[in-house]
C-alpha cells in the first residue's frame, strides 16, 4: 500500500477518494525544510552549500510520513505541477532519507497531474518519474538569491537607514515602480484643452450627439482648442451654420475572445470585478483547484488540453448552439519564455458544471468559479460580429465638420456569456448605437438637449449667444456645448495593474506576484486606499537609498534578466552555481561599498533625491529648505536612534524645529510633529516638559531621564487627542494625573479619575495602585478632568458586580473548521472584530467587514497568525478522558529516573 505525500489536507482527502484504500494519502503541509534565519545558511565560501532546517510545525508532519513508511514500503511524491511543488517532493524525500526512513530497496516516484479529478490523478499513477532535479536546481537558485539579497541588503538598511524594515531581489524592483510612479503624478503639469459637442436631431426625430472634428476648414488636435475664449469661438460657428450630413461610412469588424486565464491574467479580472486582491484571489482559486473544481492556478500558459477543448466546444453547442461554434478550435500561442511553471491554462475540470451545478456555497468560490468557467467557454466560441458607423456632419462652407461614431452588435457571439474588464473606466463613444442616418440629410439642433448649472454674476449677463459656466460654454439654445478638460497624469496601481506591469517586464513569476504585492503592504511601505496603491514615505526612502547605492540590482532590466537566467536553469541550459557566483561577484562587492558610507552622506543623497517631495516650492518662491521657526538652519532629514525618520532645523541644538518625515502639513505651525527624539513643549516649575512617540504609543513627560531621575512622571497622550497638537497646557494637565475626586460619601475610600492602558476609568481604592478596589470605565476623556463626585459614585454604582464574565457571543458563526474541526467564529474585540478558532484570535484587515468573512478568508487569517506565533495547530480539543491512576511501580520508577521527560506532541 504505497505512501502518496501532498502538500495539503483538503488535498489529501478529495485524493484518497480516487484512489481508495490501496493507498494511504498524507499531507505535508506545504514546505517541510527552509533555510534558518541566520548568517551562514548559504555558504558563498564553499560553493554556495545550503544548510536546511526542518520547521518546528513540519516535524510532525514528517514522522508521520516516515511511519506510515515503516508499513508501506513505497512513496509516491505528487505535490504541486511546477517549480515549488517539484521543490517541496525534493526536500521530502531528501528528510526522509536523512532519518533512515527511505531504505535503499525503498521505491520513491514523482507523480504530477494539473487537476484533481480521478481521471488525471488516475492517469498520473500510471505515469510515474523522479524528482526533475532541473526544475529543483531553478528553485535552489532563486531560494539562494532571494537569501543573500535580503539577509546581506536589509541589515545595511538597518544600518544606514533606521526604521526600515527590509529589502528583497524583487519586492524593492516593485517597490520601485510604485514610488516612481507617485513621482510621475507629482511632477505632471495638467494642460487645458476644450472639446465642442453638439447634439443634433435626424429627419426623423432622432437625437445624435456629435463631436467637433473640422474648425476653419482645419483638422482638430488635442489641444487646438486651448482656452475658453477659442471654445466660445467654435460654439458660435457651429450654431452660426447649416448642418447635413456628408458621408455615412458603415465598416463590418469582428471582435475575438481573450485567451484563458493563467495566473496574472485571473488576479487582474478578479480585481478589476470583484475587487478582490491578488492574495484573496490565490487563496480562494487555491480551494477551487484542492477540491477538484478547477485545474492548477499558478500557471503562466493559456493553452488548453486537447481534450478540454473539445469539451468546451461540447458544452457551448449543448448551451447555445451550433453558429456560438467556430469551425475550428481556437488556439492559443504561449507568449511565456520559460518552461518551469505548470503549461495548462486555469479552466474548469467540468466544461458542463457553472457554478449553480456544483452548488458553491462560498460567494468568493462562487464568484471566482463563475469568472473562471465563463472565461473557458467565451475562449473557444466565436467571433462577437459588429458593424461600426461613422457619420460626418458638416457646413456648406466646409468650415465645420462633426463626426458621430457607433456601433451595432449584429451577432454576439462570445460576448453573450463573458466580456473583459478594463483598468480604465473612461467611456468609448464607439459603443454607442446611433439612429438610421443617410448621407444629406439636414441636420437641426435638438433644442434643450443640455443642461448646467450657470455661474451666478452681479448684473444681468450680456451675449446671449453664449452662456457661461466655470467649465462649460453653451449656445443660447442649449444645442451646443464646450467642455474644460485638463490632460491627466498617469493613474496610480491597482494590484491588477501591477501584477500586469510586473508580467511586461518580466519581473517574478506566477507563484511570486500575490506574495510580493503582499509583503511591501505589510511591510509597510505601501498602502492601499480605494484599491490604489500609494508608497508610503517609508517606501520613499527605501527606494531612494536602493536607487543611489544598489541601482543595479533594482533596475528592471537586470531582475528580468536574472529571471531569464533561472529559467535557463530550470531548462537545464545553465548551471545554477554559476548563475549565483556570477551574482554574487558583484553583489558582494556592493555591500562592501557601502560599509564606509557615512549616516551623514546618505541622509544628504537621499535629502536631493526626495527634495521635491520633502520639500515642495513655495508659492512666495521662498527657499522650501529654510527652517521656518528660526529662518537661520536649513530642514533636512535626520534619523533617531529609536528609529525612524523626521524633518529638523541644521541649526539644533539652539533651534529645535522638528515635523514628522514626508511634506510638510498645510497650516503647520513651527512646532512641527514630534520627532522621534522628543519635541519640548516649555517649562513648568523648572521642569522642562516634553512629547515623546513611544514603542506603546504617544506620551508627555516632565523633566529629562538622569542618574538620578531614571524614571520621569510620564503620563500616555489618549486616542483622540492629536499628539502633534498637544501644547504644554495640555501636557500639565496629564501630568497632573492621577486626578482625586475626593472620598466616596459612604465609606469615606479615595475616588480618583486617571487615563489607563484601556482609556479613561474611575478607580474606587485606598490608592490608585492598589489592586483591590472598583473601576469603572469612562465614555470620554475629558470626563477624567471635569467629572464630579455625584457623577462618580452614580458611574461606579452602575458597575457590574464581580463575577465569572459571560462568555462572548459571536459576530457570527462561521461553521466548523474544514481541516481540524471546531468551531470558527467572528467576534467584537476591544480593537475591532476578529475571527477565533481554538486558542487563535486573528484579527480582520480594515477593509473587512465582519459580515463579509467567509470561512476560506477565516482559515487563511488563522493560519497565518498561527505562523506568525509559532502556534502549533492542531485539532481542536476534545473531552478529556478519566486519567488513569498509574502503578505504583512504575511512579516509583519515574521519579528515580534521571532523564528528561519526553516532549509533549
């Protein structure tokens, strides 16, 4: 009874129904082996040999493997059909055999198959082969690169810029393109243009919309009509003629099908539709494939099996019938150069089954499924037949001319079942249907036909030719209209249009492009707001640096070709330690570089590179640079030890002019932000008193830190207030806490008021610190300051009595966890909703609401925060059984035993 290793459970289970009991399926849980976090993994010294380290978690996974192998003699590696499930088989079976648990009469085989229906998996048993020890090289080499750049580039991050957090191979190339970008925004300069419509009526009673084209007998550009004066010009000599129609020009065209999803193809749609990221969108395409619904998803190839054609063409004839058939099969050429990923195109393994037959109850599968199937089919049905139109009006003069475009949809075809998304939502005049038009006809003014909201001016207005708007001019009769429009600048990503990006230039792969997009997220160099990708000043500064010190190893050219270099090695056309010394050669040297750079130096590179940004010009045309408290030192940016980055005054320590990093807030005063060193607020007393940014949080502080005084009074500036607004009035007042009330009217016990870790509260105690007592929370902070005592003894009388709490009701109940069993939940937390399963609280995303969680969504936040804890999932818990009162002997026994207890599992 072979041993069959997968990398998932979902996985697992959906496998042993196909092959039934001759087999014994086991998940590995994805990787088994990865290189430790520490200097060393890689040796550059010894031809880049690679030390592995088995994952706590995988250590299980592993000895259950090697068990089941003690009865079954017999392995069969069937991970995933690319690059990374090749890898995952090599570092299996090489675990196995450095435990013993592969012998040398011990058959291992690899097996692949790009779906899991019992048809493919079926077929893949009798098609077994070894580990391509080609496809694993490519992984060794990528693994190896992304190690050295990230463990040797993100410390000289460290170094030289505090509170950066990391670099990678090629997240910073995509970081790069995101901050560049920006910068392209920043810098544009909008330039007017107008255009001139007019909406005209046919003999027949039809209104058509037409757009100016001729003026004075010359053909319009762009920008040939600048200003409002010239709009008002073309408005009069529209209305000041007659108008008919010069020619009718009516052209047959056909529209063909998209090709099949891969990989970046299916993130873009699912994002341009549904809005779902490229992360989201893995893991839900990730249960669609574990459950048999859809072939694999990382993939970047288009092209279909034969046989799924054929079904796909069955399907379509069953639905729509013959004429939605092309006579021949469409087929689709690979643009891809390399040949490592899985070839097939994402597709249904059921051309029959949309998503009501298989009756998905997820919306996320629901949806993705729906977008998938309806992809596959409109790839193989015909050609969308239009017919687009072309009306030229015109004076007799020739001095004006209009042109109306349209279309008409004379067959479907594809598009009766699916039609692409686009990044841009701007409107194409060619998808309009125009009236029946026929060459000289007289064309009228269709009167009233628009309309604006007319600028109010003192006076009644003159030339009732034109009206005026602030950015519109319309023909008396409402006819005719001259529209303001300013050229745009280019429009940030969307993780669609990244990912798309990334493909072009051949940057990452189909298994990399949701992992990098995420990792700059959180990292927090990029935010995301309103599905636009926009570099946070973090981010600025990391590229800033990169591109000055390491401008090689961002730039495009050199990524994708390194790319291409690994696809060459999973070819096996180039040798993978060559491809690594090669890199490292020059990397290394780099790194060494940048050893004698001084803090100093880089701040000021860095100050140049961003001065556009950190310093914008000012509409006085002042120096931007001059520090506006003192208007002697120059801003620059500067670091802290405590991390960070923040804008000062050259002239510290006598000017202490600070603001937070980035450009500066309108209406900021000179007090500016808070740096990470501290701002001085004045003096009280003969204290100074300061505002700090703290690891917790925001607080202000009486007096400096001395030998004497470690520990200064300290009070948390509360949510709510504004720290960079905080003013020494306000400091003393926190200081001053905690606040006494006065003593309770009926056990003569203190009363005070303070702000906690938790916000404002009530303590009813002998003294704030004592642990005994009543608190009692409070709705606002300025209660803390302003409350009475008859208000205080009524609070506190309203607190619950002590007792074992109730347990918490769910937000929602989201069923039983699909792999472990027991019951997932979202709940209302102190600090927003979170989903809990077991002993694992993992909080939503902001953009999450709590009555959109799905249970994939659930389990994928689980396992993460698992990961990031180093929490060992498990089944949930079950009743315990009565423990067994052991022997005596054997108590005995344990206790002059000298060896250690076993570990618990």
């Amino acid at each position: 009874m072979p041993v069959v290793v997968v990398e998932s459970p979902a996985k697992a289970k959906t496998i042993n129904k196909y092959l039934g009991s001759d087999f014994t399926v086991l998940a590995s849980y994805g990787h088994v082996r990865d290189l430790p976090p520490k200097d060393g993994s890689v040796d550059t010294d010894h031809d880049f040999a690679m030390k592995w380290e088995i994952a706590i978690d995988s250590r299980k996974h592993v000895k259950a493997i090697a068990d089941a192998l003690k009865d079954d003699n017999a392995l069969i590696l069937a991970t995933d059909p690319d690059r990374e499930g090749e890898a995952i088989s090599w570092h299996l079976e090489e675990a196995l055999r450095n435990r013993k648990a592969i012998k040398k009469d011990t058959p291992v085989s690899r097996v692949v198959f790009n779906a899991i229906t019992k048809t493919a998996v079926t077929e893949a048993m009798k098609n077994p082969r070894q580990v391509d020890m080609e496809l694993v090289e490519a992984y060794l080499a990528r693994r190896a690169l992304d190690y050295l750049v990230g463990f040797n580039l993100s410390p000289v991050l460290w170094r030289k810029l505090p509170g950066a957090k990391s670099a990678g191979r090629v997240q910073s190339v995509c970081l790069r393109l995101i901050v560049e970008r920006e910068m392209e925004i920043e810098a544009f300069k909008p330039r007017e243009y107008w255009q001139v419509r007019a909406m005209l009526d046919t003999p027949r009673g039809q209104s058509v919309e037409a757009r100016l084209t001729v003026l004075g007998g010359q053909k319009l550009d762009r920008y040939d009509i600048p200003t409002q004066a010239a709009a008002e010009l073309a408005v009069q000599a529209i209305t000041s003629r007659a108008l008919s129609i010069k020619s009718v020009e009516a052209k047959p065209a056909n529209r063909n099908p998209s090709a099949p999803f891969m990989t970046s193809t299916l993130q873009q749609e699912a994002s341009r539709k549904f809005g779902m990221g490229a992360r989201q969108t893995m893991s839900v395409a990730q249960r669609l494939y574990e459950a048999g619904h859809i072939t694999y998803m990382r993939t970047d190839g288009i092209d279909m099996a034969p046989e799924a054609v054929t079904d796909a063409r069955d399907a379509i004839t069953a639905r729509f019938g013959d004429k939605y058939v092309p006579e021949k099969p469409r087929i689709y050429k690979n643009k891809a150069k390399n040949a490592q990923e899985a070839h097939e195109c994402i597709r249904p393994t059921d051309m029959t089954s949309d998503a009501d037959a298989l009756k998905l109850t997820d919306p996320d599968q629901r949806k993705l499924y729906d977008l998938i199937w309806k992809r596959t089919l409109a790839s193989q049905m015909s050609a969308a037949r239009l017919e687009r139109t072309t009306v030229d009006i015109g004076s007799a003069d020739g001095q004006v001319e209009l042109r109306a475009t349209g279309q008409v949809v004379m067959f479907d075809g594809f598009l009766k079942i699916y039609e692409e998304g686009r990044d841009d939502d701007s409107a194409d005049d060619d998808d309009r249907r125009l009236p029946q038009m026929a060459q000289g006809d007289a064309m009228k003014p269709a009167a009233g036909a628009y309309t604006a909201d007319f600028a109010k001016s003192e006076g009644t207005p003159t030339g009732d030719d034109i009206r005026k708007t602030g950015s519109a001019v319309m023909s008396a009769d409402a006819t005719t209209l001259g529209s303001q429009s300013f050229t745009q600048p280019p429009p940030r990503y969307t993780e669609a249009t990244l990912v798309k990006r990334m493909e072009e230039l051949g940057i990452g792969r189909p298994s990399t492009y949701a992992s990098i997009v995420t990792t700059i997220q959180d990292r927090e160099y990029v935010r995301k707001d309103k599905n636009r990708l926009i570099p946070e000043d973090k981010g600025r500064l990391v590229t800033a640096f990169l591109m000055n010190y390491f401008r090689q190893y961002v730039g495009y050219d050199f990524t994708a070709g390194l790319e291409e270099e690994l696809d060459h090695v999973s070819a096996g056309d180039a040798d993978y330690k060559e491809v690594l010394s090669k890199f490292w050669r020059d990397f290394s040297a780099a790194i060494a570089e940048t050893a004698e750079l001084r803090i100093t130096e880089v701040l000021e590179k860095i100050n140049e590179v961003l001065e556009p940004h950190l310093f914008p010009p000012k509409e006085n045309g002042s120096d931007p640079r001059l520090c506006p408290n003192c208007e002697v030192g120059r801003l620059s940016m500067r670091t802290a030890r405590s991390g960070g980055a923040f804008i000062g005054c050259s002239n510290y320590p006598e000017c202490r002019y600070t603001r937070a990093f980035g450009p500066p807030v309108e209406g900021e005063d000179a007090k500016g932000g808070i740096p990470p060193e501290g701002k001085h607020l004045g003096d009280d007393a003969g204290d100074k008193i300061y505002a700090f940014k703290g690891r917790f949080g925001p607080y202000v502080q009486r007096g400096d830190v001395t030998e004497e005084n470690k520990k200064p009074p300290r009070q948390s500036i509360p949510k709510g207030w504004t720290p960079e607004e905080v003013e020494l009035e306000g400091a003393l007042k926190l200081l001053a806490l905690p606040r006494e009330i006065g003593p309770h009217p009926e056990d003569g016990v203190m009363i005070w008021s303070n702000i906690g870790r938790y916000g404002p509260y009530l303590k009813h105690a002998e003294t704030i610190s004592h642990k005994g007592g009543t608190n009692a929370n409070l709705e606002e902070v300025e209660d803390v300051f302003t409350i009475g005592m008859n208000r205080a003894v009524e609070v506190l009388a309203s607190k619950p009595k002590r007792g074992k709490p109730a347990p918490a009701t769910p937000l929602r109940e989201l069923g039983e966890h699909p792999e472990l069993g027991g019951p997932v939940n979202v709940m209302k937390g102190r600090y927003g909703p979170y989903v809990k399963w077991d002993k694992i609280n993992a909080t939503l995303p902001k953009e999450t609401e709590p009555d959109q969680v799905t249970m994939a969504q659930a389990v994928e936040l689980i396992d993460a925060k698992a990961a990031t804890k180093g929490t060992r999932k498990k089944a949930a818990p079950k009743k315990k059984a009565a423990a067994k009162k052991p022997a005596a002997k054997k108590a005995a026994a344990r206790k002059t035993s000298k060896s250690p207890p076993a570990a618990a599992e």
